[in-house]
C-alpha cells in the first residue's frame, strides 16, 4: 500500500542502488510464512509441490540473501542467482537502467554474485524452512571450461536446491549462450547430471533449464529433443532479449538484456513455439513481461505450468505477487477451472 508513495523516492536513485535498498528492506522486515501447498492454485511439477504457480524469477536475489522473504511476499517459490563457482564482480557501471516510459528494464550486470562458497553457507543454513528454493547456476566470464564450472556448481548446490536453473542464456557473458548449441548443450546437460548423481544418492534435485528468447526454429526443435531425452525437469522460458521493439526511454540504446512489458510478446511467442515443440511432454516455466494477472493467465493457457516475473515489481511494488494470484483465481472461477493444473495449455 505504500510503494505508490516511496516509489518516486526510489526512482530519483540509481537503479541499482534501489535495488540494493529493497534487498535491505526484505531482511529487516517481519518474517511472513511461506505459503503451503493446497487449494485450487496448488500444483505439481517435476516432483515438487508448488503452493502457487507464481515464482520470483532469478537475477532479484543474486546471493540467496532473502529467498524466505520473496516467500512471504506470497509467491510460490524463489529462484536464487545466478551463482557462479568464484566471486566476480560483473561488468562496470551503471549496468542496470530502468525504462520508465515503457516499463522495462535493461541489465547488462554479467553475473556479478559473491561464488558458490558464501552462497552455499547462506542456504545450507536456511535448510530447515518450508518452501520451493531453485538455485541459477552459471560459469565465471573467464573460465577456460564452462561446462566444469556447472559441473562444479551441481556438485556444490545440488544438495542444497529444490530444483537447479541451469542458465545458459545470458546475453551478458561472452560467449555463453553459444552453449545452447547442439553439441554444446548435449555435453552441458550430461555433465550436470552426472554431477548430481555423484553427490546426491536420492537422484537429487530436478533440473530446469533456462533459454533465450532469441532463437531460431531450429535452435528450438533441437533444445526440446534434448531435454526430453535428458528427461529435464523444466524448460524456461525466456531470459531477457537482445532485440529492441519500439521503445520510448531515453536509455533504449543502452546494450545488454531487455525484460519488461516490450518482452511479453516475443516471450509469449517463444513459450507457444516450445509448447508445440515439446508437445506437452515436458512442463514449461513461462517469464518475460508478466505484469498483471491477465499477462498471467494468458502464460498459463499458453502451455506454462509455473510463472516469473521480476521487472514488473520494479514498478508495481511488493504487493504484485499477491494481487496477481488473486487474479488468477478469479479468473478459474470465470472460465470453469477447478484447479490451475486444468487451465495449463487450455488454449
């Protein structure tokens, strides 16, 4: 009820410094329970019993600093990270712009997180709590072998992750989304789960994999077929863009990625292609311009089992979780879905 308020305040801050503050501000407040599963917004993916389908995407809470916290805003789960095996300190600022006149956000931050160790402390010691906790691996800019830098992150977090994001679709570190080639990604993928199996006797957590919007149709027949056959907990889709729509900002030749209201569409778009690509066989995860329960609803009638957003609650405050998964319920009483799990695809 307040952010419509303190909103201009944190507007007249860098970007980045505001998001510092907000970082602050979630360890400091009172502890709000996680949600628990039950009810018509429950739902089950890869094993794992989602409260509600709404989750904070990674890239908000880039050291696993206030993954409770996100919970007790009401969503379903956080994903933490991204988290590389070495501290680094990314690319130089500023690095992050808010598009204010199209609501959108372009970051170019390039994996700036404290390493796996620290991380690893800070989750290990919050083991105990309820809730969905995914973990975003990804590689240092200059390591010399990328695929045993995920290989070393799986073997690190894996006993520590609800499921683990592989991110391979950065635009912000040279050379990585190169790792969602054929060949490329083939390898990557038989390197994480065997490093999962090596640490983890129970199977271990599942594996997600997140992907660029930016691809071709046959970038995305292959990437299908090889997470099915990897038998792949979840695809998501999308990262941020490199491409520009039409935009109205002062910063919109600023080179990084874009996320916000201009990626709806083009990550719309991309979860349609995967959903037919797949043919269902694999759930999907939809991001990308989620603002409002109607940009929600329309994700999960598209083919997307669970949601996230992150840039939308850079202009609609802390609340967004809550007002949008009133909205999807409203709208399954509307269109006669008993529970959300009946509406995935629907359309």
């Amino acid at each position: 009820m307040l952010f419509p308020l303190i909103r201009p305040a944190l507007f007249a801050l860098s970007p980045e410094t505001a998001h510092g503050l907000a970082l602050r501000a979630l360890k400091l407040q009172r502890q709000a329970a996680a949600p628990v599963p039950g009810g018509p917004l429950a739902t089950r993916i890869a094993g794992l019993d989602f409260p509600n389908p709404l989750g904070m995407a990674a890239g908000f809470d880039k050291d696993g600093e206030v993954p409770d916290a996100l919970l007790g805003l009401g969503f379903g789960f956080a994903e933490v990270g991204s988290i590389t095996p070495l501290p680094q300190a990314g690319n130089p600022r500023p690095r992050l712009f808010r598009l204010t006149e199209d609501r959108a956000v372009i970051n170019r931050m390039g994996f700036n997180n404290g390493g796996a160790q620290t991380a690893a402390q800070r989750l290990a010691a919050r083991r105990h709590r309820d809730g969905i906790i995914g973990i975003n691996i990804g590689a240092n800019k200059d390591s010399a072998d990328r695929i045993a830098d995920y290989a070393k992150m799986t073997r690190i977090m894996a006993p520590l992750a609800s499921y683990l994001a592989v991110n391979i679709s950065s635009p912000n570190t040279p050379g990585l989304r190169a790792l969602q080639d054929e060949g490329a990604l083939t390898a990557l993928l038989e390197a994480v789960i065997a490093a999962r199996e090596e640490v983890c006797a129970d199977g271990g957590p599942p594996v997600f994999l997140k992907v660029a919007p930016d691809l071709e149709p046959v970038d995305i027949d292959a990437i299908a077929r090889i997470a099915i056959d990897a038998r792949l907990g979840a695809l998501i889709v999308s990262n941020t863009t490199i491409s520009r729509p039409p935009l109205r900002s002062p910063h919109a030749g600023e080179t990084g990625g874009l996320s916000g209201a201009p990626l709806r569409d083009l990550a719309q778009q991309r979860l349609c292609d995967f959903r037919k690509a797949t043919g269902g066989a694999i759930p999907l995860v939809g991001v990308g311009g989620i603002a409002n329960a109607d940009d929600a609803w329309s994700r999960i009638r598209a083919g997307a089992s669970l949601i996230q957003l992150y840039s939308a609650m850079v202009y609609e405050g802390p609340g967004i979780a809550r007002a949008i998964l009133r909205g999807l319920e409203e709208r399954m009483r509307r269109d006669g879905f008993a529970t959300i799990a009946d509406a995935v695809g629907s359309a």
